[in-house]
C-alpha cells in the first residue's frame, strides 16, 4: 500500500501535528458522527400585508448593496429598506412609515 498523500498546507495550519486518514479510519468516523435532525415546520409564507417586489440593479451596484450589508453585519433586504425609507424622506412621504399610516 502506498503511503498516504500529505497535504502541506494543512501541516502549515496544524503545525504538522496532522497526519492523513486512512480509508479504514475515514469510514468509522463517518459511522460515528449523529444525523441532522429533520425540520417539520412548514414552508416560510409571506406576510399578506407584503408586496413583493423584483429590482433590476447593476451588477456593481448590487455587489455594493451587498457590501454595505456586509460591513454593517445586516441582510441585503434592509439596506434596501433604508434606501426607499430615505428616499421616501427626501420626498415629503415621511418614508416607509409615513406611507404605511396613509
């Protein structure tokens, strides 16, 4: 039997305390390890006061919402919401809450 491959850039990470698994060894970790339990909650439904709505950005532009909600460590969705609540403001609607209450 052959030796087992090495994996250098795993040894740089471990400090070359890892040695590779054998196919014997990998099975009877697979074996041990506890199956995921199954969610039985039914499919998310969208609220009925919820419109939904489909926007076609630039691809730059998207990836910098996506940024933005990144950095701020928020969903892509509430930046969203924050631009149309500002622009909303700066329309004399009182933003999304302004509209809402109408």
């Amino acid at each position: 039997m052959a030796p087992p491959k090495r994996n250098s850039a795993l040894e740089a990470l471990t400090g070359g305390a890892h040695k590779a698994a054998t196919p014997a060894s990998s099975v009877q970790a697979e074996a041990t390890l506890p199956e995921p339990e199954k969610a039985s909650a039914p499919p998310h439904k969208p609220a009925k006061d919820i419109a939904k709505v489909m926007l076609y950005l630039h691809p730059k532009v998207a990836r910098k919402f996506k940024e933005i909600a990144f950095t701020e460590d928020r969903k892509a969705h509430d930046v969203y919401l924050d631009a149309l609540d500002a622009y909303l403001t700066q329309q004399g609607h009182g933003g999304l809450e302004g509209v809402k209450k109408r």
